[in-house]
C-alpha cells in the first residue's frame, strides 16, 4: 500500500535533509557522479564490444567449445572490464544522484558481489 511505501521514503528523506543539507543542489558532486558513470558505461561497452560473442550477461561453469580467452585490448589491462564498467556505473548513479544511503548500501552490496565474482 502507499502508506508502507511512503514511510521509509519519508525516513531516508527526512535523514538526508538533516545530515547532508544542500547535498541535492550541489552541482560539482552531480557532475562528478555523471563522470564516474559515463566512463564507467563506456568502459563496459567497450569490453563488450572487444569481447565479441565471448561476453555473455550469464555466468559459465563450464568452458563452452567455442569461447576464446580474450587478452588484447581492455582486456590486457584489467581481468574483468565489464564489472569493473558497471561497478563504476552503479557507484557513479549513486553520487549523480545525491543519495548518500543508497551509495553506502550499494558499495556494501557491490563489495560483497566483486567478492564472489
């Protein structure tokens, strides 16, 4: 119902608005989030286009017969540069929106997920 829905959202409202005041209005922290989250994307679609038909959105357990180990391009530099993309596209939407709970949560919640990957 609305009324579950709204009072958590009132709480975080209420909670930014007193600890982090002007957060939402201060321009340079905007733009450096939507940096972040540029490079971030264009470095995911770069992998992705590099990678071909070897980058797949489901994680394997098994070698497929036809997958190739890509090494050349972003790929000679960092193991993996479509998480990297996206983990600097999720932490780079938190900062361009001003919402530094989320941006706490998420960082904990990609953390745990870089760990397992």
């Amino acid at each position: 119902s609305a009324r579950v829905s709204s009072g958590p959202w009132l709480s975080l409202s209420l909670f930014e608005r007193w600890f982090f005041p002007g957060l939402k209005a201060n321009e340079t922290v905007i733009l450096v989030g939507l940096l972040i989250a540029a490079f971030g994307e264009s470095i995911r679609k770069i992998a992705m286009i590099q990678a071909k038909h070897n980058f797949t959105h489901e994680i394997k357990e098994f070698r497929r017969k036809e997958h190739k180990l890509v090494t050349n391009g972003l790929y000679r530099y960092i193991r993996h540069p479509g998480y990297f993309g996206w983990f600097l596209w999720s932490v780079g939407t938190q900062i361009l929106l001003a919402n530094p709970v989320s941006f706490i949560g998420s960082s904990l919640c990609l953390g745990i997920f870089s760990a397992n990957a």
